[in-house]
C-alpha cells in the first residue's frame, strides 16, 4: 500500500472509528451510547400525559434548560397537548406545574425559535396542520392560526397533511420545511413566519432510494455548522412505518440536499422501534443528541465541539 494511502487510512480512523463522509463533520454524526434510563417519560396511568408523542423541542439558554414535549392519554380524551419541563444541566427534568400549557389545543411535533425576546412555536395541529402559536414567558402561549402555505405559483396547496413544521431564519427570511403525510419534505419561505410560499412544488428531500428511508421523511431540526446546514430527519424503511429512525443531510442552499451515506446515524432500535425525533443541543463543551420519542434520551458527542 502507498504511503500517501496508508496515511490517509490512518487520518481517517482515529481509536478504531470509522472514516466520515466529506462534508459531515464527525461531531454531527457520531455520538457515544444512548442514556440507559430515559431523562424525562410519560407522567403516569391517569395523567393527561401518560405518553410521550413525536417531536419534543431542548432549547438551552445559558444555565437554564427547556423541554416542550407533547403528551396524551387516549383513555381520557384523543388530544395531544403541550406540556413544558425545566432543567438545570439537561439532564434531569421537572415538570411545569402549568401543564398542559394550552388546555384545548391539539399541539405536536414543535419547533420553537426565540426572536426579539419572544418564543414563536411552529407546530402540527388536528388533522396534521401546522399552525403557530407566540409566548412571552415560554409558558403562557397564544394562537396565532394556521400556516398559510402556497403552491410556488401563488395558489394555495390542495388541502391535507402539513405538517412536522422545522424553521430557520436567516437575513429575515423563514425557510419553512414540512411534510405530507411523511412522504417527502418541502420548503415554502416568506417574510411574516405565517405565509409562505413554496420554493418549488415537488419535495427538497424525498423517500428512497435506499431502503433507510424508502417510506417516510420528515425534518426534525435544522442546523448551520461551518458554514453548511444540516438537517436532522427520521424515517422509515417500513411500509406500515413500524419502526423509526435518525437521518442526517446537508446542503449549501437549503434547497438541494445531500444525505450521509453512513444514515442512519441512529438506526432502528430493537428495544423501542419507533424512537426518534431528534433536537441537537450544544452544551457548552459536546453537542447532544436528544431523541423525544416516546421519551426522551441522550447522546454525547465524540468530539469536543467549540460553541457556536
């Protein structure tokens, strides 16, 4: 073997782990064993969050730490509502006396962004519609109605599905990813955060080819790393979609997107099939890798990460 190969081997492999795939940085896609006892779980038989659904949202503000998670229990009633817990160093969790935060609302799949002093949540409401809600505190929050989202000639999309809402906003644009019906994802933009309009009218990122994700897409969360966004998503590569797992891909644009040739970064677990939904959090030191469904877990790192 060539020196210059043998070299590049030995870069590529450091303690025994495997080579990355150029443009993935091994912070963003290795992570160390998942936590063997869930941080934060359903609250019991008789609460109105005996169990833990889809997406939750970790946003990490100094020392202080915010989980908004979504509970059910279909032996009471068939809504999934909101619920917030706190935490001191992300790891263990107390729930907000003030649950559920929004009593009557059908609220799921959340992704919160803080701007201007004020937390706006975009999140999937009865029949999958993504709608918006606004909150000054990140407890008391008001509706705002459902997302506007047009087809890119201006006329709104066929009715259905929209939902799994993921934003991120950069130079006063919202970049706005959903799905339909888990079947591929879109982008809309727009100014306002609650009309948009699609980029094209044929999914960013789709289902397939390769068997990981072959039967179901959605965006968990966007990230900007070294100048490159990635996106966290989970996926299928069931038909009955009885098992979920974590995706990565990357783009330059936000429109054309590049999956891992290592995905999934997570694959399916044998002890809990369909856990997923993932958030990233820089802790300081590690990126954490939090899945919320159906409760919530954490992953480290391998690599120390400067924060952003």
């Amino acid at each position: 073997m060539a020196c210059g190969v043998v070299a590049a081997v030995l870069a590529a492999v450091i303690g025994g782990r495997p080579a990355v795939a150029e443009g993935f940085p091994s912070e963003l896609v290795e992570f160390g064993p998942v936590s063997a006892s869930p941080l934060f779980s359903g609250g019991g038989h008789d609460t109105w969050d005996r169990d833990l659904r889809e997406r939750g949202w970790i946003l990490r503000e100094g020392s202080r730490w915010t989980l908004w998670y979504t509970g059910s229990n279909l032996d009471r009633d068939p809504v999934r509502r909101v619920g917030l817990a706190t935490s001191g160093d992300g790891l263990n969790w107390v729930r907000s006396p003030a649950n559920p935060l929004v009593a009557d609302a059908w609220v799921e799949d959340m992704c919160v962004v803080k701007r201007l002093g004020r937390y706006l949540m975009f999140a999937e409401g009865e029949h999958d519609v993504a709608h918006l809600l606004e909150s000054a505190d990140r407890i008391h929050w008001e509706r705002r109605g459902p997302l506007e989202i047009r087809l890119a000639s201006g006329e709104p999309i066929p009715d259905g599905p929209r939902g799994t809402p993921a934003v991120w906003l950069e130079r006063g644009v919202w970049h706005l990813f959903y799905e339909r019906m888990d079947r591929g994802v879109w982008l809309a933009t727009g100014v306002d955060g609650r009309t948009f309009q699609n980029v094209r009218d044929d999914p960013v990122l789709a289902c397939g080819p390769e068997p990981y994700d072959l039967h179901a897409v959605a965006f968990d969360q966007i990230v900007k790393h070294r100048g490159r966004y990635y996106a966290y998503y989970h996926s299928s590569p069931r038909e009955d979609r009885a098992t979920w797992q974590t995706c990565i891909a990357a783009s330059d644009d936000l429109v054309r997107w590049e999956k891992y040739v290592g995905n999934p970064i997570l694959p399916v677990d044998p002890a809990a099939p369909k856990r997923s939904s993932a958030t990233l959090v820089h802790d300081g030191r590690r990126h954490r890798l939090y899945t919320t469904h159906p409760d919530v877990r954490v992953r480290f790192s391998l690599d120390l990460v400067p924060g952003p």
